[in-house]
C-alpha cells in the first residue's frame, strides 16, 4: 500500500474505533514500522486531521470530522493530471481554463504527502504540431450538447462534397488528432460523424430537441456494441 492510501485508511480505521488505538496496534494493521506509523500521524495532524493522543497512550479522531468528499491517491492523481494536460493541449482555450480551474481546486484538497507526490509526477501530455486546427467554437458545441440544442453548420466530407446538415448533437469524441461530432442527423434520419476540422458556418438554433430513446447518445452506443459483437461473430466464423 503506498502512503497516500495508507493515511486515507489509518483516518478511515480511527473513524470506526469508539476507543484509543495504540500505535502498536495500528503498525500491524497496516504492516509498518512504529516509526513510519508515528511519522503518518504527524502527517495527517499537519494536514488538518483532528487526531488526538500520543506514543505510548493510544490515538483518537474527533466523530464530527468528516473526510474531504473526494479523496485520491498518488495514482488517481497522476491520471488526472495527465487528462488536464490533454484537456489544454487537445480542446480549446475556455475549456483548458475550466480543467485548470477543476485541478487547482483539487490540489487545495490534498495533504502534504500528496501534493509531495504531485510534484513527482513523471507523465505528461504536450501539444502536438499533428493537431487539427478547426474554426468552429468547441465550447460552443459542448453548450449545445448539454442543452439538447439542435445546430445547422456546412460540412464538406472526405470526397469534398458539401452539404448542409441539422443535427441534434449528442456528443465530441476524439481520435487524435482528429475531433468528432457524433449527432442524429435530420438529412440521413440516422446517426452520424462529422470532423470538426470539415465543418464551417456552424449555427445553433433556437430549437431544443425531447431527448427521444432512438434517437440519443444511449441508442448509439447501444448500436456500436452491436456493431462490434457482429463484427467479432463474423470474424470468429470465418476462422472456423
């Protein structure tokens, strides 16, 4: 067990005690040493933990303290990180300015050891000069994902026929280094994908669409899985 997760669980084990717990006792729970179980409860003490007595008495935690509502280890930490630094090298900027204002009110939540941790992280995302630049705003298509607003833009697809489509956008999927619109569109009366670097004159209307069992984000992952399963059925078969 690393540490971060070791003092996560010295606070959930005192929570349950109704009684002092000797530091002898609480070493061999977590299969420590006296002294980097002493050198642990000095460290949550620091960090704000209402962790009462001393070596040789016993240790209690005040009942009213409740953990922080969310609490990470060195590797859940790390993981986000990591997904920020992608959030700002593969979206816009509004929405890089929103992971970073996420991740700084996470760090005020840390302990000391972690945020020791936080500075050894050893994975990082950087921008590429493979990433697709596109013209449309892609703040604006997540609003409008999240208020089932439906949109109209120009697209111009891979054998460079242009059209224009309505569609009720459901959700942005990347495949690095390429961003996709995945919606219901009213042109096809079917699902469909749309680049982001293909679309132009992107407009939201002033339409909400019902969020209609066959025709939402639900519905098309549930046709991909079937998709995938047949796939692989036929695959299978062929090899007999």
């Amino acid at each position: 067990m690393r540490k971060a997760e070791r003092l996560n669980e010295i606070v959930h084990y005192l929570r349950r005690m109704h009684y002092a717990v000797t530091a002898e006792i609480l070493s061999a729970h977590f299969e420590v040493s006296l002294r980097t179980l002493y050198r642990d409860i000095q460290d949550l003490k620091d960090s704000g933990v209402p962790i009462q007595g001393e070596a040789g008495v016993g240790y209690v935690i005040d009942k009213k303290y409740h953990l922080p509502p969310i609490m990470f280890d060195a590797d859940e930490i790390e993981a986000i990180a990591l997904g920020v630094n992608m959030v700002r090298n593969w979206t816009d900027e509004a929405f890089a300015k929103k992971a970073v204002s996420a991740y700084q009110k996470i760090q005020a939540t840390l302990s000391a050891p972690l945020l020791q941790e936080l500075s050894q992280i050893t994975t990082f995302s950087q921008p590429s000069h493979y990433k697709i630049p596109w013209e449309v705003s892609f703040t604006e298509m997540r609003e409008c994902i999240r208020q089932r607003q439906i949109v109209k833009f120009d697209y111009l697809d891979l054998t460079e026929k242009k059209s224009q489509r309505t569609i009720r956008p459901l959700a942005l999927t990347s495949f690095s280094p390429v961003w996709l619109l995945t919606g219901w569109c009213e042109l096809r009366n079917d699902f469909r994908n749309f680049r982001l670097d293909r679309i132009s004159r992107f407009e939201k209307l002033n339409v909400r669409f019902k969020n209609e069992k066959d025709k939402n984000l639900s519905a098309y992952v549930k046709r991909l899985h079937e998709e995938s399963d047949a796939d692989a059925n036929h695959c299978k078969n062929q090899s007999l």
